[in-house]
C-alpha cells in the first residue's frame, strides 16, 4: 500500500503494514524466527552499524513486527511505529528514549495507575523525577511546573479508569513552549476516534492489548513517531538524540535518520539493551485484531452511550462520567477530538459504600469482573479494590479515580443484554 495517505483508516486496518509481492502469503505470516541468515560477514556488519535495514536477530527487529508496527504508524500518521511486550514497556520506552538520571517529566495525574506508579516511583529510583500536575488547571498553573531539566510533558487521551478527556492542544502549546515533545497514550479511542498527531502530539503510546487486539489473546504496546519533533532545535536538551552514540561508533540520530530519529534510537538502542519486545506470534494475533478495528470501535461506541444514557437515569446510580453524554464536563472536549465517538468504557459510582459496589459486581451474570478493559466483552472493575488497591483514598483521588468509582468496559453483545444483566444485579 504505496502512500497510506490516499487511503481511509478502514482501508489501512485491512490493508496496511503487508504488501505481498507475486507469489508469496496473502496474509502476513509469523517470522517465528529468532535469527536470519546472511551470505557475507561485510553484509551482516553493516547491518549491525545501521548502515543498511535488514533483519539479524529479533529482539531488534522482526518482519512481522515491522509489518503490524507500519500499519499502526500508518493508522495514527506518523513516520515510524516500534512494538512493545506491553503497554507499560511501551511507555516506559517513550519516555527513556529522552530522559536520563538527572532529569524532569511533567505529566497529566489522569492517568493510569501503571504509569502512575511507574513515574512517580520507579523512574524516580532510576534519577528521573515526576512531577503531576491537574490536566484540568489553567496553563500557566500547568507551565509553572517545568523545569529547566524538564524533557516531555505526558498525558492520555481518554484516562484510565476515571475517563477524563485530555485538552491535546493545550498540552501541545504548553509543551512545545518549554521546548520539549507531548507524548500521549491514545489506547482507549484508538486512530479510529482520535489522532493526536494531528492536534499537537509528537509521540504516541497505546496498550495494543486492549482494543487493537481487542480479544484479549495478546498483551502487547507500540510506540508512533510523528517526526516532526524539532529535537536539533532544542539539541542541548535530547543529547541522546544529536551527540553521537558511542555504542554505534559515533552515530548521532538526527543526521543520520532525519524524522526517524526518536524511533530509530528507540529501536536501534533501548530495544537492543533492554529487550522487552512483542513476540511475532502476539503480533500476528494483533494484527488480526487490527483488521476489524474500524467495526468493532463504532459497536463498542454505540453500546457504550447507550448503557451511560440508562445508567444516568437509574436512581441508584450516583453519578457516570461518560464524555459522549451532552451533560458531562468533557463533552465539548470529546466532540472536538473525538467527534465519531470516545470509546467504550465508563465510569460511575453507585448511591452507597465501597461494599454495595463489589455486592453490585458480584451479582451480574455474564459481565466479568476482570483485569482488563477494552475487549470484545463487557467487563467491570472496581480500582480501588483491585488495580489501583495500593493508592491511599487521596492517592486515588489524584490519580482521577473516586474510591467508589466503578470501570466498565462495554463489549460488542447485545446492548439489551448488557442492560439487563446490570438491572437484574442492580436490583
């Protein structure tokens, strides 16, 4: 598929990432292959200085992998996709790939509680500190927490589990004022709902285990380029990217791969030190989950805005944040960003105490208490008592998530189904 740009997103699930030429599989096939195979000693050295793109051993780079990773960069527009073991590698990389011992990130407190815990607590034992400032405050209140060693700003799309929505260009215009790059996790509206390239973002994270696999067969992360990052611009900042790289024997990214400077680093060092890649077996089943992307979204979306209208109207439902409803804080946000839909999970709490939530969850028949979100079945969650169990109540609150607040994640079923099995255990 020659210039992703003519074609739609439906067009790019189906298609993109594998072109077949004459004669061989119509369907991307899986390199379960740890090592290839070169005729001279000269041809492998100069894959091995970057000279030259190839593959010689998986754990950098893998055809399959390449393939869905290409789709991927292709679904959300930017220049270069790297596959991860997981969302949380995937994420990890992003901001590693720019940040050392010594430095600063500034990131949204709506985020998931992984990436909470891994920038509040693990980067800081490797000398990167964190700073969590309200997505909501005002941007001075927001700039007023940069630093001079600041490297990125972060934030997701759609949080995980409270469901706030991000103001993209917002964060862009803070961010690129201070001279560092948006990075943002966009795995719960997928490229189908939102772009955040196209508002402002320059890194693109997702956790390809929930809906891009969307069956819950493969965990997985991936991490999209735009390239338009100006790094040699703010060259003191990102060293790692415009000095040269003693471990490629002087390389420096920027000159040698223009656009594809961050993601070449991300593949060509952190991948090559650290590992944590996506088996090709993952990332075929990924793939799979990729070709029906573009249906199952809007099914998850429809089904999700119908459930939130029915729970906005039962008594005993306290509250539900579901952006896609005219009355929430987010709905002017979702409609500008996400106008064919946000996605299909929602947040909502219940008249009573933490224990009439797990009675509630307890009670439903088909919906599963799980830890997962964003598959083809309904799911539900309570995070203070499961995922987010370690966070004090004021920890949970800024994190984004109320202590009653209950996470779930609307399938592709019936939706009278799902309705009915949530009344039946509500009653």
């Amino acid at each position: 598929m020659e210039n992703n740009k003519k074609y739609t997103a439906a067009t790019i699930c189906v298609q993109g990432g594998w072109q077949p030429k004459n004669g061989e599989p119509r369907v991307l096939p899986i390199y379960q292959s740890t090592t290839f195979k070169y005729d001279s000693s000269e041809h492998m050295a100069r894959l091995f200085d970057l000279e030259e793109s190839g593959y010689f051993y998986t754990r950098l780079q893998n055809p399959t992998n390449d393939a869905v990773a290409s789709k991927i960069a292709a679904l959300e527009g930017g220049v270069g996709a790297m596959l991860t073991s997981s969302g949380q590698a995937a994420n990890f990389y992003a901001v590693f790939n720019i940040c050392q011992a010594g430095d600063h990130l500034v990131t949204s407190s709506n985020i998931y509680g992984g990436t909470y815990n891994l920038f509040g607590v693990t980067l800081r034992k490797l000398g990167i500190e964190c700073t969590f400032v309200d997505p909501n405050a005002s941007e001075e209140e927001i700039a007023s927490a940069f630093r001079p060693n600041t490297k990125l700003l972060f934030g997701e799309t759609i949080s995980n589990p409270g469901c706030e929505v991000l103001d993209i260009e917002k964060f862009a215009r803070i961010a690129h004022s201070h001279g560092v790059p948006l990075i943002v996790d966009n795995t719960f509206p997928t490229p189908i709902n939102c772009r955040p390239i196209e508002w402002g973002a320059d890194i693109v994270t997702h956790s390809t285990t929930k809906y891009m696999d969307g069956h819950a067969t493969s965990v997985g992360g991936v991490i999209i380029d735009s390239g338009n990052f100006p790094w040699e611009e703010h060259a003191d900042k990102f060293p790692g990217l415009t000095t040269p790289d003693d471990s490629y024997h002087g390389l420096t990214y920027t000159k040698a791969f223009g656009r594809n400077a961050y993601i070449t680093k991300a593949t060509a060092q952190l991948m090559r030190d650290l590992g944590s890649i996506q088996s090709p077996q993952n990332a075929f089943l990924l793939n799979l989950g990729l070709e029906t992307l573009h249906l199952r979204v809007p099914r998850h979306c429809e089904n999700a805005l119908t459930v939130a209208k029915w729970l906005e109207s039962n008594p005993k439902v306290k509250w539900v944040n579901y952006s896609g409803l005219p009355s929430n804080r987010y709905y002017g946000l979702s409609q500008k960003y996400m106008p064919s839909g946000s996605c299909g999970v929602i947040a909502f709490g219940l008249h009573g105490s933490r224990e009439d939530a797990i009675k509630f969850m307890d009670r439903l028949k088909f919906i599963a208490i799980v830890t997962h979100v964003a598959d083809a079945r309904t799911c539900v969650l309570h995070p203070a008592s499961h995922t987010h169990r370690q966070l004090t109540d004021e920890q949970l609150r800024e994190a984004g998530v109320a202590p009653d607040l209950i996470r779930l994640s609307v399938g592709i079923e019936d939706v009278n189904d799902i309705i009915a099995d949530i009344e039946q255990a509500l009653s």
